[in-house]
C-alpha cells in the first residue's frame, strides 16, 4: 500500500527544500533552494548508477531583492540540464542556464529582464531524453544533448508550453493553436479548434499530442480524438507508456488508458510553494517525487497497476 513513500523506494536528502524537478529515463534533476546568503543549486541524480553530480553554481551568493531570487524550473535529458533562475527589484531578471555531465560548468544561454509582474519571458519545455526544448517570445528552440541546436522554429505567436518525445514536439501558442513539430522543425499537424487559455498544458507521446484541458485529457493524432476525464481539483502532471499521471491535492495518481483504472501510486509534497503542492514526474524507468527537502524514486516495477 503506498504512503509518502514506499520503504523500496530510494531517497535523496537536502539539507534545504528541493524546488524544482526534471526527469527522463533514469535521470532526475532537482533544485535545492538557496540558504544562508548562497544560491539555490543544480544536481542530477543518474538512478541506474546511483551517482549524483552537483553543478557549480553560476553565482555563488545571492542578495535578497524585493522581488525574490530562486530556481523556477529545471528539465533534463541524455546528461545534460537546463534550468530557470530569476532575481529582481522594479525589473526581474530570468536567466537559461544549461551545463551537462561531461561539461558541468553551467553557461547562460538567455537573459532576459521584464517587469516584476510580468510571466517570466522563458519557457522550458518537457524535454525527451534526445529533445531539450525551450522558448522565447514565439521562438521555440530544441537543444541536443550535446548542447547543439536540433532546430529553431518561429511560431508567430507567443509559446505557451512545449514537450518532446522521440521524434516530436508539442507546442502550444497564446491563441489556442497546437502544433506537432518533427525533430528537424518541420510541422507534423495542427489543432486550432482549442479558445486562448483552454489548454492548461502540453505533452507530447507516440500516441500523439496529450492536452490538459479543463476537466478532461484530450490525446490528438490526426483526425483522432481520445477524452479521458480528470477528477475535480486534478492537475495533470505527465504522460507515459499510455498512463496519465496526475496530482489531485498531494496524491500521485495514474490513469491507465487501457481499461481506465486510476491507481494511487505514492504521495508527494508538501512543497516551498502553495500554489504547486506536487512535484512529480513519470519516465519510462520509473517515478520521481519530491517530499520537502528529499528527492525520491520508485522503479517502474514498484509502481501499483504496472
């Protein structure tokens, strides 16, 4: 029966909160918040070897601005790591950082300062493990593991969300349009049946484009339409091996589509922040969880209704 978590399950420990999560294959990235006048920090935890490295910091100590100072985000994929950080007064500043295993001295890849009350400019992706997407304005960028360019793609409109998997990206814009990209940037298909706003989030799966919309998951592929209901109060957290992960208050749930079983597989949280109470993600390998300041992973093979 799966509780905070499953005695088999392994577990990382942080002296400070963990604030962010990434995840593909076997690999789990995690940022853990800053303290005592240091910045918050990047680690990548490889669950095959049971390895962790921890990534320089790009600044070593952080002052406390009026408009805050921290990690929004991380993603990984092949060995390398991409994550979000932000610090401000009347002007906040987002910064891309990205640095890999091979090469782990972290190298800024876009800065851009706003208003303090703006969303920040910079939207990381889900990434695949070959796929590392990213976006600016309405200019969607994929990086290989290597740190090269796959691809650039102009939307003509501002990205809202993106996600790889094998082959493919997912990017939803500000008008409600979704567009399925190839690995070389070329389109696939498109939906413009969806109002601005009426997709929460994106994910991309061989099925096809997976998206979060009010109460329900939509699968689209082609002219095919797959509607799987969401409970009350459930966000949508992941799409794997045709099981939706979804986080409803601090439970960690899955709906297998083959016979639509919803299963309880662990519970997370809490988080440093109220409005995400979950962080979560599923892989091929397994489940990766965040319970405070410890990082948790269950093997697939842990998981219930697997």
């Amino acid at each position: 029966m799966p509780a905070s978590g499953a005695p088999a399950d392994r577990t990382l420990r942080s002296s400070t909160a963990v604030i962010a999560l990434g995840a593909t294959a076997g690999d789990v990235a995690y940022a853990t918040e800053g303290a005592g006048g240091l910045c918050g920090q990047i680690h990548i935890w490889r669950t095959a070897t049971r390895a962790t490295i921890v990534f320089p910091r790009p600044l070593r100590f952080c002052e406390e601005t009026s408009t805050g100072t921290g990690i929004a985000g991380v993603t990984t994929g092949g060995g390398r790591v991409l994550w979000l950080s932000y610090t401000g007064g009347n002007y906040r500043e987002w910064r891309l950082y990205t640095a890999s295993v091979e090469r782990p001295r972290p190298r800024e890849v876009e800065f851009l300062p706003v208003d303090a009350e703006d969303p920040s400019p910079i939207v990381l992706g889900r990434p695949a493990e070959r796929l590392l997407p990213f976006a600016v304005g309405a200019r969607a960028v994929v990086l290989r593991p290597n740190g090269s360019r796959a691809f650039v793609w102009n939307a003509g409109a501002q990205i809202r969300a993106l996600a790889a998997n094998v082959g493919r990206v997912a990017v939803l814009l500000a008008n409600g349009r979704v567009v399925v990209l190839s690995a070389a940037g070329a389109t696939l298909a498109e939906y413009s049946d969806y109002a601005p706003g009426a997709v929460r989030s994106i994910r991309s799966s061989s099925r096809g484009v997976v998206l979060e919309l009010a109460a329900a998951v939509e699968i689209r592929n082609g002219s095919g339409r797959t509607t799987v209901p969401l409970p009350p109060a459930a966000r949508l957290l992941d799409f794997v091996e045709n099981r939706i992960l979804y986080a409803r208050g601090r439970q960690v749930r899955a709906i297998r589509l083959a016979d639509r079983a919803d299963v309880l597989l662990r519970t997370a949280g809490p988080t440093a922040s109220p409005s995400v109470p979950v962080l979560a993600q599923l892989t091929r390998a397994g489940l990766a969880y965040v319970r405070g300041g410890a990082v948790s992973w269950a093997p697939w093979r842990l998981l219930p209704g697997t």
